[in-house]
C-alpha cells in the first residue's frame, strides 16, 4: 500500500560553525537562543527544528527572505548538507543512514536538482548536458540521447540538442536544466529558485510549463522561492520560513486569509486574492443561509466550490443577485455581495 507521505522532514536542526555539536546539545539541555549559540559558540542556526510532510506528487513551496534557511533546508533531501540533528524520512527510508553506495544510488536514480544558476557543462552540447545523468549511470551513449531527445521535446527545444550553452537564452538554458533532471526520471524534483534570474515573461512562461509537465510528470516536488507571487501560483501547499524556522504550513488559501502572525501578514499584503480564495472559503452554509432568509431556489446560478473568486465577482456583478455553491452537484452554500466585499477588503471569509 502507497503511503500517503512521500517526503517526512522530521525536527531537522543545521548549525554550522567549529563548535555546532556543543551548540546542540546546549539548545537540547538549555533551550538558548539564535543569539545566545552566536555569541557564546560562535555557531550559526541555519535551520531550527523544521518539521515537514510533504505528499507524494505534490509541489510543495518553501520561501523566505534571503537567510530564512530555506535553501539550507533542502539542501539536506539529497545529502548536499548533513543536519545537525533531526530525521529525513524518503520514501519509508532514513536517507541519513545510507552508506555511500546508497547514497549514490539515491542521488542517481530518486532525486534530482535544479539549480538557479543553469549549472550547464560549457564544453557539452544541450543534449549532452541533458544526457548526463544517465551517462553516469552508465547508459550507452546511443540509448542516452535518444531519452534526452525525447526530454529536449517535453522542454519545447526541438532542433536545439546540437548548440552549446552560450547559444542559448537564459530561459532557455534554464529549461535545459529542468530537462537534465527529469532526464533520470527521479521520484523527487528539488528546485532551488530555478526561475529567480530570468526576466518577469520569460518567468511566467517557464512557470506555466513547469504546472503543464508537472501535471503530466506528478513528480514530488520541493519548490524554493522568495516570490510569494510564484509559490502561490505554483504550489500546492507553502511553508513560510524566518529565521531557520517554519511559522506556517498551509495552502496559499489558507496562508492568505489566515495569516499566522504579522511576519506572514506582511507577505500576503500585496498578494491579489482573486485567484486563491474558493468559493468553500467565502460562502455562507445553505442551512445557515436559509434559516435566517428562508428557503432559496435551487435553480438560481451556481458554482463549484474550487472556483475561484474572479469567477465568482463576474458572476454575482452579472446575476445581481446572491449565488449558489455546489460541490458534485449537490448545493452546500450561498455567496452574497457581503461575503464578496468583505473577503476582497479584510481578507478573511464571512462567519
């Protein structure tokens, strides 16, 4: 039976400096603070007690300012850092106890990484850069070029498996890149602001088909990113992380209209809650509605309960009227104006 948890991220501590043993076990005994382990170890907390499950084909963002710890944290899924304390739990298997063996297995065949910067080989072709993990398995050269000619396809750059990395845009490069790690065909996806250095188009269009082939691919995937912008509109769930710490794990529904503190409030401040917020989120229940307005026709406009509020603004400003929510056909709720205006200003459904 398949479990529910593809990736369980179990209270991981990362200190780093000459003395971060002493410095964890002196959190473990005393309970000091970031400041009191800087001054008294000369040790630095990169990440505090982070716990995390995260469920198989799912993309799951992490973000931060710069120094949150968020690119410390996921550096520890394929081993590139060693917690200080803590479990990573992969697949039903403890990848902090894999021998080296294991662990070049699980780094060749289970988990791949995209980087910010290309990382491209410049003396190698696209479509041996694409090529690559699979030539460090081993796979013979004919059998490797025909997998990363049918990657080169899924990343739209037919016709450019024979050009070298300076002949290509920086979009481009970076879809070479994302080609190179699904190239290994890898459970898990690690993608460390992999969009960040490219222009706001060349983003977004980068953003659209990294959603289509994870749809396709439904590789797990661990996405980081200081762009609330991006994690809500790639992610399906996001930890906000401050300080080495997680302060919220929600989906972008849910980190919007019940921010966890004012340091998560000020990151959804500017966000347009248009295309988060369903219509579950800001209905009233049909039998609270019906029991203070009477009983409501059932033949009134409607929509489903995922819909999304600019599809639920254009359909109340058009009926006039308030509008029923349906989840598989059966009505269990009512919008109004009120719960429109009052979710568009506060920010937080009606009671």
């Amino acid at each position: 039976m398949a479990s529910d948890i593809a990736i369980d991220i179990r209270n991981v501590w990362k200190i780093f400096g000459d003395r971060a043993s002493e410095a964890m076990i002196a959190i473990e005994q005393d309970n000091l603070s970031k400041q009191e382990i800087l001054e008294k170890y000369n040790a630095v907390i990169g990440v505090a007690d982070v716990s995390l499950s995260i469920a198989p084909g799912q993309i799951f963002c992490i973000m931060g300012l710069s120094g949150s710890g968020k690119s410390t944290l996921v550096r520890h899924i394929n081993r590139l850092l060693e917690p200080s304390s803590g479990e990573i739990i992969v697949d039903g298997q403890n990848i902090l106890e894999f021998s080296p063996s294991q662990l070049r297995h699980y780094r060749n065949h289970k988990v791949a990484m995209v980087f910010q910067n290309f990382a491209l080989l410049p003396h190698y072709s696209v479509l041996d850069n694409i090529a690559m993990p699979l030539e460090i398995r081993a796979m013979n050269k004919n059998q490797r070029l025909e997998k990363a000619e049918q990657i080169l396809h899924m990343v739209e750059l037919d016709g450019w498996g024979n050009k070298f990395a300076h002949e290509l845009s920086g979009g481009m490069q970076q879809r070479v890149g994302l080609a190179r790690a699904l190239a290994s065909d890898p459970d898990v996806l690690l993608m460390d602001e992999p969009f960040s250095a490219l222009d706001p188009l060349i983003r977004r269009q980068l953003q659209d088909e990294f959603m289509k082939l994870s749809a396709v691919m439904k590789k797990t995937t661990i996405f980081i990113t200081h762009d609330l912008d991006e994690a809500v509109r790639i992610g399906e769930k996001i930890a906000i992380m401050r300080d080495g710490r997680v302060v919220q794990v929600g989906t972008p529904e849910e980190i919007i209209t019940h921010p966890a503190d004012d340091y998560v409030s000020d990151f959804v401040a500017g966000i347009s809650r248009l295309k988060v917020v369903k219509a579950k989120t800001v209905m009233h229940s049909i039998i609270d509605f019906e029991s203070e307005n009477g009983t409501i026709s059932d033949d009134r406009p409607s929509v489903d309960e995922e819909e999304n509020l600019t599809k639920i603004i254009q359909l109340i400003m058009k009926e006039n009227s308030p509008i029923l929510v349906k989840k598989s056909n059966k009505i269990t709720g009512v919008i109004t104006h009120n719960n429109v205006l009052h979710t568009i200003i506060e920010g937080t459904e009606t009671s």
